[in-house]
C-alpha cells in the first residue's frame, strides 16, 4: 500500500482508512480491523497481534470453502 504524506510525522494510505505515525523514531501502523494503533515489526502488517489471528482464521476457512 502506498501512503500520502499528511505532514512530517503522519501519513494517510491509499484506502484513506489505514494511518500510519512516526513517533520517537518508532513508526506505529493502525490496524486494518479493530483502528488501535501498534508498532510495526514486519514490513507488511497489516492487522495488530490480536487481530491478526482472527484475520489468518477468516482467510483460511475463506479459501477452504471455494
């Protein structure tokens, strides 16, 4: 996802829902389910640690009933 800056320490992705911050050098991401905002680890997050289970489960059984 490509992100627009909105000023020097926030920008606005392309879907205009997901932001992302710079705070003290540490850049936190808001997630793409539940809007809390963590700090990113990987490079391509995109659901916070809690939700990122519930998002694995959900694509999962999506692709299983196809």
């Amino acid at each position: 996802m490509k992100y627009e800056r909105i000023n020097d320490y926030a920008f606005i992705g392309e879907d205009h829902t997901t932001i992302k911050v710079v705070i003290d050098n540490t850049t936190y991401k808001s997630c793409a389910m539940c809007d809390s905002f963590y700090p990113i680890d990987g490079h391509n997050t995109k659901y916070c640690p809690d939700c990122r289970k519930k998002a694995n489960s959900i694509k999962t059984s999506t692709r299983q009933n196809k």
